[in-house]
C-alpha cells in the first residue's frame, strides 16, 4: 500500500510538473496583451550599410565570429564585428583539440588493453568535446558582441593595406593554418553548405602581427564572387 502512495505521489508531481511547465511558457510567450499594432518584415544584417559586403565570418584563426563587415575602399581592407582576445581562442582551439586527442587515446586504450570500459570513457569525451565546441562557438563570440551593446563601438576593425592580402579562394581552402586538424569532421559538411559562397584569405593581424585566415559565407554566389575579385585586385 506504501509503495503503491508513493507512486502515486510521485505520478501526480510529474504531472504537476508538466502542466506548470506548460503554463509558465504559455504566459511567457503569449500572456501579453493583445494588440494589431505594427508589422513584420525581414532585413538582412548589414543591408543598411550599402558599401559593405555582410557576411558571416567562420572561427579562424583571424579570430571574428558571427557576422561581419567588410569594406574595400582605396587601396585599403577593413573588417569589423566580434572578434575574440588570443587567450580565449587559445582557450577555444586548445579545448577541441585536448577533448578529440583524450577520445583518440582511449579509443585506442579500449583496443590495447581490450576493455570495452574504455570505450565509454572515449564516448564520455567524444560528448565533452562536442558540448565544449558549441557552447565556446554559441558562447565566446557573444561576449564582444554584448559589450558592442554596453559600451558604443567597442566591436573590433582590422584595417590592412590591399597588398597584404594573400591567396584568395573562393569556396573550399577556408580550413588552413590547423584548423583543418580541428575542426576535420565538420569541413565538408561546410563545404557542401556554403559551396562557393566562401570566401578566404590570409591577411595580416596587427595584434599578433602575423598572417592569419578570414573566411567569410557570403549570402549569394556572386556576392561571393565580387568580393573575392576586389581582394584579387590587389595581387
């Protein structure tokens, strides 16, 4: 009979659970009051700034994320939006690449010592490595943006003369300097995504004054093309 309180108790508070659950998110999302004011239209990020190319930078080694602006004007490049510090992308490609080396070890583990126990650990940091990569991408390049917000213009510029620039390609190649190694399992399927909407090139980095790779997904092909012309100009 004790047993059979018990479940009962505990059947009645997982349903409680569910119907509040329901109930806060309905008031969240829809307990506003009703109004038919305003409209709803789409604009793409960027499309109020005419003399910019608006594209989507990737998590290279130039260190941007999220979207960005680039300008050609003169004989001079500059590229603007999020940008993460050294550290913290040290401290993103470091956690990728110690949580993959970790799998790999005791997968290998699991085949030397034939315990299959050693699998689980492998799927153990297999999963940390996929967690640590999506909350460091979602996570890291949402900071600078955020201060953009608190403090006014606070978004990085990177300016570089047009005669920097080096090895523009349009479509695969965005996966040089290491990052190939990785980020390895992720490439094609951003190749077949982004197809020749990506562009990338190296360029200098007045922080650490050395050559680095921005790779941007523009939103169209021929976007993608023009731009890459106009930084070709300059070679």
């Amino acid at each position: 009979m004790a047993d059979e309180i018990r479940l009962a108790v505990t059947v009645a508070a997982l349903v409680a659970t569910v119907v509040a659950t329901v109930l806060v998110t309905r008031h969240v999302v829809w307990g506003g009051e009703r109004t038919a004011a305003g409209r709803m239209s789409q604009v793409r990020p960027g499309e109020d700034d005419p003399g910019a190319t608006t594209a989507y930078h990737y998590r290279l080694t130039s260190r941007f994320g999220y979207y960005v602006k680039i300008h050609v004007a003169g004989s001079e490049l500059s590229v603007s939006g999020p940008r993460l510090g050294t550290g913290l992308y040290a401290f993103f490609i470091g956690g990728i690449v110690l949580t993959s080396l970790l799998t790999y070890v005791a997968i290998l583990t699991a085949v030397v010592y034939w315990n299959w126990r050693y699998l689980l650990v492998a799927v153990g940091f297999f999963l940390g490595n996929i967690l640590f990569t999506m909350a460091c991408a979602a996570g890291l390049w949402a900071l600078p943006d955020s201060a953009a917000i608190a403090d006014p213009g606070t978004l990085e510029k990177v300016t570089v003369p047009l005669s920097s620039i080096r090895d523009v390609r349009v479509g695969p190649g965005w996966d040089r300097q290491g990052i190939g190694f990785v980020i390895g399992p992720v490439v094609g399927a951003v190749n077949s995504m982004a197809g020749d909407k990506t562009v990338s090139f190296l360029a200098p980095d007045p922080v650490t004054g050395r050559y680095v790779t921005y790779g941007v997904c523009a939103y169209t092909s021929q976007e993608a093309a023009v731009l890459a012309e106009r930084l070709r100009g300059s070679q």
